[in-house]
C-alpha cells in the first residue's frame, strides 16, 4: 500500500478509536469523575486537529508527526481502558 492510502487507514482506525471512547463515556454515570476528566482531556486533544486554520497552517506543521499521532492514538487507548475499567491506565 501507499503512504497515503496507509495514511487514510490510519486516520480511520482513529476516528473509531474517538468514537469508542466517546461510547464508553457515555455509558459511565454522569456524575463520575473519571467520565468529565477523560471527557475535558480529550476534548482538549481533539480541539488542535479540529482547528483547520491550525491544523492546515504551514507554522505549526512540525506539531503534527507521526511520532504525535501515535503518541494521540495511544492515550485514546489508555482512556477507553480506564473508562471501561479494564485496567488502571499507566
């Protein structure tokens, strides 16, 4: 496969990674601490890729490596662990 078809793959296993985590925090009680903390982290994460004028913004290019996006994809996972308590999150 191409880099940029690997690319798109990669970017698809991570919106599924967000949406995971977005189900599991929805099925955690409302008034549960770890639900808002994940919730406010990630919202936090997710607010520079869903800033185009950043994202697309030739200064901050070296912000967004593969090196990051995998260091992203791996904290969504340590979160879907934690908010579906399969385990403490290291």
């Amino acid at each position: 496969p191409t880099t940029q078809w690997e690319a798109l793959r990669e970017g698809i296993d991570d919106l599924r990674y967000v949406a995971t985590l977005e189900q599991a925090l929805r099925a955690r009680d409302t008034d549960d601490a770890t639900r808002r903390r994940v919730d406010a982290q990630l919202r936090s994460l997710l607010e520079g890729y869903l800033d185009p004028a950043r994202f697309f913004d030739p200064k901050h290019a070296d912000e967004y490596t593969p090196e990051k996006f995998e260091r992203d994809r791996q904290q969504l996972i340590r979160w879907i662990r934690e908010v579906r308590a399969e385990g403490p999150a290291p």
